[in-house]
C-alpha cells in the first residue's frame, strides 16, 4: 500500500420518495444504504433477482435497459455498458455488493462489466448525483449487484438449485448450479454458471458498411441499389458475436449476537468476439475500408479472468458514541487478453499471402487492473437523527501490454471520508451528505514520432520507436455534497427537492491516453492537463400512489463544468453539408487526403480524437403512470413510461452519443403462479447529434415472458419460463454505440429456461 489508508463511500439518500419500479414491488431493504431501514429516500430502482434468474441470460447493461433514465452502449451481446441519465464511463460506478467492481471495462467500450449475475438477491439502481455516498465521481449514478455470498443471516434449511437456458438467436445454453446451507454454525454459498453462446442472428439488411452508410447520405435514392449490392455479403448473424463465460462463487460466513463476519471469492472466465475491429492501415490497393475485408477473415477474440477476494463484517459496539462498525475488504486481480487468430481459408491464398503473414504476427494485448480496497463505516446515530461517518481506501493499478497497447501503466489511489445525516424536521424530512476524496494519479505518456508504427514501450518490437516518455502526477482533492428535503403534500402524494454537488477527477484513460483505439476507429489522445468535472444538479420529484393507481414525475438539470468528452478532429470527417455537396470531389481527392493523414499524423484510417473540456447541460425527465385491476382471479397492471435527455455543450453542439426519447409500455398479469409479461419499447429517432456522429432510425423493441411455478409437495419447486425478446425482429441499433451501424442488437429470440429448487 502506498500511501493512505483506503477508499469507499459516503453520503446517502437524497430524494425523499418512496422505492419506485416499473414493476410493483414488495417493501425490500436497501442493502447496500447507509440507512438500516426498509425505505430509502432516493430516486432508483430495486430489481428483485427473479427478473434475472427467470429471464434470458445477458449483458448487465441489456438486462436493465428497459427501466426509466437506464440506456445501453452496446458493442455486441456480451458488452453493455450502462448509461444513466445520459451518463457514462467513470460518471457510472458498477457495484458488488457495495463495493466497487475493479474490471477493465473503463478502459475500452469493447470491454465488458464482469459481473455474475447467478443467484443475485437484487439489483439497485441508483439515478444521479445522490449516489455520491457510493462512489467518488459518480455523476450518473451506480449500479449494485446484491447477493448473500456473504450471507448477514443464517440459512435455516439447505437449499440446491439447478438450470438450463436455451436461446435461439445464438444457439446458445447455459447451465447453472447454486448450493446454500449451514454447516457447524458457518454459512456456505456456492455458485456456478457455465454460459455458451454463438454468433447471433440479425434481421436481413441490419448490417450497414462505411462506405455504405456515406453513399446513402449522398445520396437516398441509391438506397434500394446498395441494398442489393450488398445482400450477397448479408451473412444473417454477426460474425465475432459470441460470447461464454464460467462464473465460480464460494462464501462462508459467521453470524453472532456481536454482529457477523465473512468472506467470499469470485471467479469469472470468460471469451467473447470482437465484431468490430478497426484498422491504422490501408490495405494493398488504397481501400480505406479494407479493414473489414481484411478483418472479416481472422478471428479477433478477449478473453477475461477475474478473481476477487471479500472479507466483509459488522461489529455491534453499543458504545457512548459508536453504535456499529461495518467494515469491509476486497482484493481484485482481473485480466483481458485481446487476441487475433487466422481463420484457414484455401481460396485465393496465393494472393493474400502477405495479408496473412501480416496477421500471424499480431501479438495480443494485456489489459490488467489489480486493486486493494478497504474501508469502514461507523454508526453514530442517535434518538433524533440518523449519522454515519465512512473512511475507504483504495489503491489500482491499471496497465496494457502488448501490439495494441494504447496508454502506459498508471496508479491511482484515493482517499475517502465522508458524513451522512438523515434527520426528520417535522414539516420536512432532511438528507444531507459530504464527502471529501483525496485522489493520486500517476502515469505516463509517450511522445510518439512521426511515421512510427504505434508499438507501445512496454518492451514490443516497436518501443525503441517511440520518443520521449513525459512522466506525471496529479495530486488533488475533490469534494462532493449533497442535499434533499422531502414532504408528504397528503396521505397519496409526495414532493422531494434535491440539490447536488459533485466533482469528478479525470480518469487514468482521459489523462494518459495516446494510441489508436481499434475497438472505436480511432486514435485517441487524453490530456494531463485536464482539470476536474464539477456537476450542479438540481431535481425535484413527485410521486402518487393510491393503491390501484400510481404516478411519478422527475425533472432534473445536471450542469457541468469542464465536461470531459471524445472529440473526433474536424480534419478527419468533412462536414455533413459540405459533403453532400462536393461528393464528386471528396471521392477524387480521398486518396491523397488518407497518403497526406499518413503522413502528418501517422494514423492510417483512423480517426483522430482528443478528450477534451467544454461546459455542458443535460436535462431531462422520466414520468411513469400505471393502475392495477382484478381480472379473473389474477391481477393485471398496465403502466407507461417516458424518459428524455437532452444534452449539449455551451457552444450549442450536442454531446456525442445521447440515446434519443424512449416510451416504454407495460403489461403485467400475474395468478397464483402464473406470470406474464409484455413490455414494448419504443425508441424515437436521434437526430441530435453530435460532430462526426450521423442520425440514428427509431425502432420497438417487443419483449415478453412468461413463468409458471410447480409446487413440488412442499419439497421444492419448478419454474418454467418461456420468453421471446426483439419478437418483431427490428433492425435496431444503439445511438451510443460506436458500432451501431456494423454490429446492431440480435434479432428475433426465443428461449427455454429451467429452474429446479429443492
């Protein structure tokens, strides 16, 4: 450890209204909340892990996609990264249990959330700054994945459990095998999940090439001819879209009159396809798009390993001023190994002999993050007032090695103490948090020579290429706060106004980032000299509920200062306007446009693109209105849900890669132990977008689910479950996605899932 004593969380709950879901939900405890109450005052969503557990096996991302102020940037079915409320990256904190989840999944939009989605208690989603208590920097919000790996309660029975999924769109299955019990007074957990999923279907036409989607701009009218142009290459699926994982957990745990303690391990391995793998250099013949030619005929492929180790606990120390202790400790060792293979193709090999050759020697990227992480949180409540004060530490080192490395190795370490108060005024009920992190980055960054071949310095045949090595340190202190107050207006309806402060220190990739990034096309360069985000947002909340009918509306404004954003260079992408208007030229000049890039700057096809800081608004809303009637001897719930962000920088351009407006329709019917759900998502067309970014078509999205349970003579129980997802097999696409138009979301999906319990 170096030099403090490690990071977590502080502050909780600002927006007093009660736990709200697109589902109706039963009175659940906020576990991963500083308040030891079944109600927490926060504007979010707690998913019970029946909705995982019973449905298709996914992305975390895809999984929550369809809850208000929650989207997806895709790239491919195995990774999903979240975005809430317009917000993602660093500004949205991925959670195990309280604690955050240390993958690599910052360091790459083609880099999944490795998290373990078998037999999870809940999901809990929390939307905007108020989740500063979890995290630093989390202007978006967090998202906790619950189990009882670490179980805080004993089990009463043994309890095993075992599955099997069938999909359809990818060929794919998934087994699964959970055992829980008490064993001499000690809680065991065990978990496994074998997933093995193939490439998946697409609707006929979703696939949209480069060269393609320029010519259609130019030009609608030849839509109809590219369409045929292209069907012989419409393969049906995604080529490099699939994805397997094995996921292992075991946990023990201790629960005495003093509190408890434990500890767990978890184990992902996983390999995935890349479906899109961009490239520095022009091919042969000066194709600038030779790059999917080239590409389409090796295997480009990730493979994960993670390992974390938890110990978790609770001392009751019933003193003058100390109530409780929780205290926690988690050690995180995770790799991704980016690899090229040849696939063996007999035709036309003469001629791509030393295209091949020229593969064979691609040598694999290692992206490592290793972390420590421990912190405590101190109960120092009294009759009046709810008071807890965390202290955490964390120390990670992130790094790349290899062909495609695109940042040297760096540290960060951060140091966190934080208050929450949450006391009841009488008219109004208060909530107030701070936090203060004292934050340590070091890095480095290689001052690349012109004409280089991009090797990076961590000892490949290209690092004695590269020029001087500027060493840095950022050494600064950032301070959050938080605060809401609350009122009930009458017995159905609530009010909560919320403001919020947050400052957000530049993450390792947005400050040493220097390489081209083939997973987005670019060659991307961050800045040291980057000063902090600071977000200021204000919401407020209502929420009605009579029993049959409810209501909520949130309205928010997040400004943020010095908002950090990829940017693409001018140079490399033509204005729209002026391309539809020279389109004659631009094709006779792009020969020597590409020979000139090459030689100015050295990247080939990529685009060039630097992180940089402009102040930026987003605002927003998500309403959701839905009534409940008796139909038969079953319920059935209706429910509407719209959510809109907007987002643009203070010179009037809009921030590159907003999803569009969502409405998002609801049919729940439940009897006994049937269940049956229809969820219709429509996603409105994104015509606000951002520089180099084209619009992105609307699309609904038609899931449906439905489960029944056998009663096993009270000695267990048998769940069945029957889904189909995408059921008008839409061409859609994700407007965050830097793959939207080579790698849309999978067609039509059916599938089978078991679930034995006894």
């Amino acid at each position: 450890m170096k030099k403090f004593l490690n990071a977590i969380i502080v502050l909780i709950a600002f927006h007093s209204i009660n736990i709200t879901s697109q589902d109706e939900v039963e009175e659940i405890v906020v576990t991963s909340a500083f308040i030891d109450t079944s109600e927490i005052n926060n504007p979010l969503y707690i998913i019970d892990g029946t909705e995982f557990s019973d449905g298709a096996t996914t992305s975390l991302g895809d999984a929550i996609d369809e809850y208000l102020g929650v989207s997806i940037a895709d790239y491919g079915s195995a990774v999903g990264q979240p975005i809430i409320r317009g917000m993602s990256g660093p500004r949205v904190k991925i959670l195990k249990n309280g604690v955050v989840n240390r993958d690599v999944s910052g360091l790459g939009v083609d880099h999944l959330n490795d998290v373990d989605l078998n037999d999870i208690s809940q999901v809990e989603i929390v939307k905007g700054p108020s989740s500063l208590l979890y995290a630093n920097g989390t202007i978006g919000g967090i998202i906790n994945v619950v189990d009882d790996l670490i179980s805080t309660k004993n089990f009463e029975i043994p309890e095993v459990s075992v599955g099997y999924e069938s999909q359809s769109v990818n060929d794919g299955n998934s087994e699964f095998v959970n055992l829980k019990g008490n064993v001499g007074g000690f809680n065991v957990n065990f978990g496994y999940k074998n997933t093995d999923f193939g490439n998946y279907d697409v609707p006929s036409g979703a696939v949209i090439h480069s060269e393609e989607e320029h010519h259609d701009e130019d030009d609608h009218d030849e839509e109809e001819h590219h369409e045929d142009e292209h069907s012989e290459e419409d393969l049906g699926y995604i080529n490099n879209s699939d994805f397997a994982v094995e996921a292992t957990k075991f946990g023990v745990s201790k629960v005495t009159d003093w509190g408890y303690i434990g500890f767990g391990i978890d184990n992902l391995e996983s390999v995935y396809g890349i479906p899109f793998h961009g490239d520095e250099h022009e091919d042969e013949h000066g194709d600038e798009h030779g790059d999917e030619e080239e590409h389409g005929e090796e295997r480009i492929f990730s493979t994960t390993d993670s390992e974390t180790f938890s110990i978790r606990g609770s001392y009751n120390v019933n003193g003058n001023l100390v109530n409780k202790v929780d205290f926690t400790y988690r050690d995180s060792d995770y790799s991704l190994t980016e690899a090229h293979a040849e696939e063996e193709h007999h035709e036309e090999e003469e001629e791509h002999e030393e295209e091949e050759e020229d593969h064979e020697e691609h040598a694999p990227t290692v992206f490592m993050n290793e972390a420590v992480e421990y912190g405590a949180t101190f109960d120092i409540s009294n009759d009046s007032s709810t008071q807890k004060v965390v202290v955490n530490f964390v120390d990670e080192d992130n790094s790349i090695v290899g062909e495609e490395a695109f940042m040297n190795p760096a540290n960060s370490e951060e140091f966190t103490i934080g208050y929450y108060l949450s006391r009841d005024l009488g008219m109004f009920d208060l909530d107030l948090g701070f936090r203060l992190d004292q934050i340590e980055r070091s890095g480095s960054v290689s001052e690349e020579e012109h004409g280089d071949d991009h090797g990076d310095d961590h000892g490949d045949e290209h690092g004695d290429e590269h020029g001087d090595i500027d060493y840095y340190n950022i050494d600064d202190t950032t301070s959050s706060f938080a605060i809401a107050l609350g009122r009930d207006l009458s017995d159905n309806l609530g009010v909560s106004l919320g403001y919020a402060s947050v400052e957000r220190l530049p993450s390792s990739i947005e400050l040493f980032m220097n390489g081209p990034h083939m997973a987005t096309g670019r060659f991307e360069v961050g800045d040291p000299n980057l000063n902090s985000e600071t977000s200021n947002n204000f919401d407020i909340t209502f929420n009605f509920d009579n029993g049959d009918f409810y209501a909520i509306a949130s309205f928010y404004i997040t400004d943020v200062d010095n908002y950090i954003a990829l940017i693409d260079e001018e140079d490399d992408h033509m204005d729209e306007d002026e391309h539809h208007e020279d389109e004659d030229e631009h094709h006779e000049g792009e020969d020597e446009h590409h020979e000139d890039e090459d030689d100015d700057h050295g990247h080939g096809n990529l685009i060039h693109a630097n992180y940089m800081q402009e102040d930026a608004e987003f605002d927003g809303y998500e309403i959701e209105f839905g009534k409940s009637f008796d139909l038969g001897s079953g319920e059935l719930a209706l429910s509407f849900g719209r959510d809109v962000v907007n987002a643009e920088f203070s010179d009037g351009h809009y921030v590159p890669r907003i999803n569009p407006a969502r409405n998002i329709y609801s049919l729940v019917y439940t009897q006994d132990d049937l269940l049956f759900k229809l969820m219709l998502k429509d996603v409105e067309k994104q015509n606000d977008f951002g520089d180099g970014e084209t619009a992105t078509d609307s699309y609904q999205m038609l899931n449906t689910r439905l489960t029944k349970t056998f009663d096993g003579m009270g000695k267990g129980e048998l769940k069945v479950s029957l889904f189909a997802n995408n059921l008008l097999d839409e061409v859609a696409r994700n407007h965050s996605s830097f793959v939207k138009n080579e790698v849309p979301l999978p067609g039509r999906n059916y599938g089978l899932k078991f679930n034995l319990t006894f």
